[in-house]
C-alpha cells in the first residue's frame, strides 16, 4: 500500500523582469486575461468577428439537422404547404391534401386557424403572402364521459371529401390523434369557439368582466381570397349573384325603404328604418362586396335616425334592426355601427316598464312610451324571449349592465311561471299579470317558436353556467317527444304536430323546421346524443316538404297524414300553399352540413337556391313570395321581398352571439342562401 499523497503548496516569486508573478492555478487566468489584454484592439477584433460567424453558422445549421432527424414526416408542416411546395414533394413522402384541393384541414391538427362558415370553403386569417410557420400538437386536457353521437365525438370539424382522400385524411387524423391522445374538440364559427363536450371554462371573473373590451376592428384588407374548388366555386359565385340581384332591386326601387316590392317595381314602409338594407349590410361583407357595404354604410351615416315619432315592434326592430347592427360592428370593427345600436336600444328600454316586467310589444322610439298592440294587452311568448341574445351583446360592448338585465329577468319569471306542460309554453303572456294566457295550446310554430331555440343559445352565449335556461330546454325537449312527435302513415316521416286541449293536430309550420339544426347544436355542444338522431328525422322531413310541392318549394303550414292507406305524407290546405322566402330550413341544413359533413344537405340547399330563382325571381331585379307552391304553371307572386331574405346575420330570429368564456370575440353564424 502506497501511503496518500501529500500536497504541498509552494508559492514561488521569480525575479527575472520579463516573467510574472503567479500563484498557482490564478496564474493560468490572470495569464489568459494578460495575454489577451496585450493583444492589438484589431487583433481582438478579428477574433471576437470569427467567434460571432462560428455562432451564427451554426444557429443556421440546426433547423436543416432537425429536418433531417425528422425525416420530414411531420404532417403538420405539409397542412402549411402551398400547392407549389406540394408538387415538389421530396420522394416518398405524401402529402395530406389542403384547401386547394377543396378540403378542410382537420382543426386538431391546425389550432390556430378557424374554418369559416358557409359553403364549404376556408377563410384563413392572415394577410396575403404571408408565411405561417408549423406549430408543434398542444396537449390539451381530456373531458372524460362525452355525450352526443358516436358521429360527433370524432376529431372536430373535418370537411368531407370523396372516395379515397376521404380515407386518407381520415387515417391522418386518427395517427395524429393516437400521437397527442385525446384533445378537447372546438369547432369554429368565424370567431365564435363552441365546443364539443359537455365541460366548459371556468367563468370570467368579476374584474374580467369589467375590463372586457369589444372586438378588435377587423381590417378588410386582410382578408384572403376563398379557396374553393371548381364546382364548389360555382355555386358560391351563384350564390353572390343571387345576392346581387336581390340587392339590385332594393337599390333600384326601395332604397332607404323598409321593403322591396319587386313586381310593381315600388316599396312598402314598416317602421321606416331600412330594414332590407340594415338585414343585408352582413352579408355584403362576408361576401366580400366592398362598393355595395360602403352605400350602405353612408347611407346608415348619413340617413339613418332613430329620433322619429313612430311605433315600432320590440321584437322584430331587435332582431332586424339591432342584431344587424350589432353583426356589422362584429364583422367591420366600425364604431359607427355600435353607436347606432346602443342609440336603438336605449329608445326600446320603455318597453320594459310594465307592472310585470314583461316587456309591452310596441315603443314609440321618438317618444319613448310604449303599449300593448290595440286590440290585447298580451304578448306572444316567442316576442318577449327572443330579444335576449342581442340586449345581452348590447351589455357586453357598451359595458352597460341595464340591456343585460331587463331581459334577463323576463326569462327568470317564465322560468318560474305555472302552466307549462312537461316544458311545453303557452303560445301568449300578460303584459300586466306577468302570467300565461289562453292556457292548454302548445306548438313550435308561430308565437312560440323562437323561445325553444333562443334558451340553448343564451345558455351557450352564457358560457353554458346558467342552469335555469340549460333545464328549460331539456325539459322542453322532451315535453316534444312526449307529446308532439308523431310518424306519417305513407313512408314514416317524423313531424312535430300542435297539441291543443289534449288534442294532437298533425299540422307543422315551416317555422318549426328550425328545431333540426338547433337540436344538432345542443348536441354538437354536449346535450344527449338521441337530439341528433331526431334532428336527423326532422331534417328530412323538412326536406320533404320542399321536394314533394310542384314547385320544389315548402308551403307555409303542412299537414300530415297519420293513415298508412294515404298515398301522400304532406297535404296543403288552399290558404297555407303561400312561400314568403322563410330561411328556417335552409338554416337547419346548415348547421346539420357543418356537423354531419353529409353532402346531401348541401345538396338540398342548393336545390332549394335553384328552385328560389326559377319560381320566384325577377327579372328586373329582387325576389318575390308567391301564393301557390302547387303551381308551377302560375305560382302567383305576391309582390314583396321581405327584409330577411338577403339576410345572413341570424339564424331563424335574433343574433347567435355565441361566447365560451374567457373569449370575448365574436362571428356571426350565416344562413339564408348562403349556405349553399
């Protein structure tokens, strides 16, 4: 055994002058530090020069060494290619197929993108020729015990395709699924995140809520041209020329006017306010048509007043007037747009002051007084209940809880109101005794149609936090199933009759053929997967009332027949074969596309865009309802374009302002022709 080493230390001082003290290991860097102080500061600089180059090469040499670890497999970074990138593939890698070839990227893979509504087609928010660099898979947290239909459990919003590439791009996802396992599905409606299960955010806090901000102004000059494919291209184009030549009648014959009547080449007033004009503004800028939005942008400058001695309908001033405006100011980011609309708000705040609380139906907008129609001092139920999406919004951007809160405490007292029958409302209410009246008729149609669809979306506008009008909806939905739900004799097509005094009546107005797309959206948002399957049901159904009229065009009441021996499921009485261009249908075959990615429902839009233009458009500018959709011979226009056929802000009646907090941005859902 050697025995340890000892160390000793010798501090050793030289005395020749040109040597340099040192002690030990401080020499070495006290000599380093020496040696480069006595080097040139030119010297030094060459140096510090080739350093920095060594450094920079290298940063540059990473990416391509990363790329080729890869092995460029990523298919992340090939949704971001363009169709020239893609042709230069390198061999033996293939690329997942991307908007040009006119299909959707899968929102999972493509977080940061949000497929625009209508058509089929994709809006990419960013501004021309520039790059968007590949983002990493976000690990999101999975929400255990989903409901909704196995069909739309699956990976988000994926835009159909055909044969083969409908496969490919289905595997791709289920690759990319089983890499970043289970993500919370979103889908995107222009802005408006909505999503797929029954969890939801936290809700904003009370300083969160006070510091919310309205939208940022979106910039027209960002907008990316649609990327479609040549067929879907032609429709589209169809589409905006359909617009185009509505819009050209209007502009001609009834402009500042509330309606068009195409016929006599002439107009009709309602409240004087443009209604026709104020409904189109949206959808002259998701359509991307500058020169017509700026008219009638300077003429809402410069005409339009609300300081006038008229009586104007709460209800339909809301949802035309106020909900138009309020989706201008979403879309343009204009404040011209927003101060109109408070201005028109605060004139309809009279309405409120009743004994009950619920809202009188007319407002003097000049006076400020309001009062119940002449002849009742009732109001329709779907009236009162279905101007709550646009006062809550109106709350939100002017920061101004009154909107918010008058309309808030209408839905609490109908909440608690006797008379309801499994969830199924009355048709009227007191505008003085705040209680349901001529009891025991309950129906989706006219007077109540809206309030069952306005409950599921106030609750997700909301945030999906307020219980009351999330129970509501459930129940009534159920109270449809029980009592209203019946199959015809024929071919079994499932209809929703009226119930009155505990007797069925097989009879259904168009207006119920929004129920189908708004049970899709409750289940699209985590409600019982059993709603899609009826949505389904019903779809067809209003599907059928289209195809099975001479004209390819739905009457505005139909029957059914309950009896097997019938050789016809839809029957129109003379009086109900009228078609005064309703949106319902078309709106529900939207949102069922948008969902199911079935093609078929795009399909039947179009057809019913086709059968608009062959029976009731004019030639010299505007569209017309007609009488007789029996008729195609003679289908007898009734001279009059109403105010909501070129419109696209709402679906059915009242602005969908759909929020899922923390987000405060908000996109209007189209409807009408558009979504063809």
């Amino acid at each position: 055994m050697y025995p340890p080493s000892r160390k000793d230390f010798i501090s050793l001082t030289l005395s020749d002058p040109h040597s340099h003290t040192y002690n030990n290991g401080k020499h070495r860097r006290q000599s380093c530090w020496r040696k480069w102080k006595q080097l040139s500061r030119l010297q030094r600089s060459l140096i510090l020069f080739l350093l920095a180059l060594l450094l920079i090469l290298g940063l540059l040499s990473y990416p391509s060494i990363t790329e080729q670890w890869r092995g460029l497999s990523d298919r992340e970074d090939w949704l971001e290619l363009t169709d020239q990138q893609l042709k230069a593939a390198p061999p033996g890698v293939k690329p997942v197929l991307g908007p040009a070839a006119g299909i959707a990227p899968a929102p999972a893979a493509r977080p940061h993108l949000e497929p625009a509504v209508g058509l089929d087609v994709i809006v990419e928010a960013r501004g021309p020729n520039v790059p968007i660099l590949p983002k990493p898979p976000i690990k999101k947290k999975t929400f255990p015990n989903k409901r909704g239909p196995p069909n739309l459990q699956k990976d988000g919003n994926v835009s159909d395709t055909v044969g083969g590439e409908k496969q490919e791009q289905e595997a791709v996802q289920e690759e990319e699924g089983e890499e970043e396992g289970k993500e919370k599905k979103i889908v995107s409606w222009r802005g408006a995140m909505i999503e797929a299960d029954q969890a939801t955010e936290p809700p904003p806090s009370a300083n969160e809520k006070e510091a919310a901000a309205p939208p940022a102004p979106v910039n027209p000059a960002d907008t990316v041209p649609l990327e479609v494919s040549t067929g879907t291209a032609d429709r589209l184009e169809a589409v905006r020329d359909a617009f185009r030549h509505a819009w050209k009648g209007y502009k001609d014959h009834a402009w500042g006017h509330d309606e068009l009547k195409p016929i006599s080449k002439s107009f009709s007033e309602w409240f004087g306010l443009g209604l026709t004009l104020i409904d189109s503004l949206d959808t002259m800028w998701i359509m991307g048509l500058k020169e017509e939005f700026a008219e009638g942008r300077n003429w809402v400058e410069k005409e339009l007043s609300f300081n006038k001695n008229v009586d104007v309908n709460l209800f339909e001033t809301t949802i035309r007037v106020l909900g138009g405006l309020l989706s201008c100011y979403h879309l343009s980011g204009d404040q011209l747009f927003l101060e109109k609309a408070k201005d028109l708000g605060s004139r309809l705040m009279p309405a409120f002051k009743t004994p009950s609380k619920i809202p009188f139906s007319d407002v003097n907008i000049g006076k400020g007084t309001a009062h119940p129609p002449r002849w009742t001092s009732d109001s329709t139920l779907a009236e009162v209940t279905t101007i709550q999406l646009e006062f809550r919004e109106l709350s939100r951007l002017t920061q101004e809880p009154q909107y918010q809160e008058v309309v808030n405490e209408v839905m609490k007292m109908v909440h608690t109101l006797p008379g309801k029958h499994d969830g199924l409302v009355p048709m009227f209410i007191n505008t003085h005794s705040g209680q349901f009246t001529h009891k025991g008729v309950f129906t989706l149609g006219a007077r109540a149609d809206s309030y069952y669809e306005y409950l599921l979306k106030q609750w997700i506008q909301g945030g999906k936090i307020e219980d009351n009008l999330l129970e509501d909806y459930l129940q009534a939905i159920e109270g449809v199933k029980k009592h209203l739900v019946r199959k015809t004799g024929p071919n079994m097509f499932t209809f929703i009759g009226e119930l009155s005094h505990n007797r069925f009546n097989a009879k259904m107005d168009h207006l119920v053929c929004f129920l189908p797309g708004t049970l899709a959206l409750g289940a699209h948002n985590g409600l019982p997967g059993d709603h899609m399957d009826l949505a389904v049901q019903l779809m067809e159904t209003c599907h059928q009332m289209y195809v099975q009229m001479e004209t390819g065009l739905s009457p505005e009441i139909a029957h059914f027949s309950l009896q097997s021996s019938d050789g016809q499921d839809v029957l129109v009485k003379p009086a109900d074969r009228h078609n005064l261009l309703r949106p319902e249908t078309v709106e529900s075959l939207f949102y069922m596309y948008r969902f199911t990615k079935d093609t078929k429902y795009r399909d039947w839009g179009w057809d019913i865009l086709q059968n608009f233009n062959k029976y009731t458009k004019v030639p010299d500018g505007g569209y017309t309802s007609i009488n007789n959709v029996r008729d195609p011979v003679n289908p007898g226009p009734r001279d009059k374009m109403e105010s909501f056929f070129p419109a696209s802000y709402r679906t059915d009646k009242g602005a969908p302002f759909l929020k899922i907090p923390p987000q405060g941005h908000f996109w209007m859902l189209l409807r009408c022709c558009r979504i063809t």
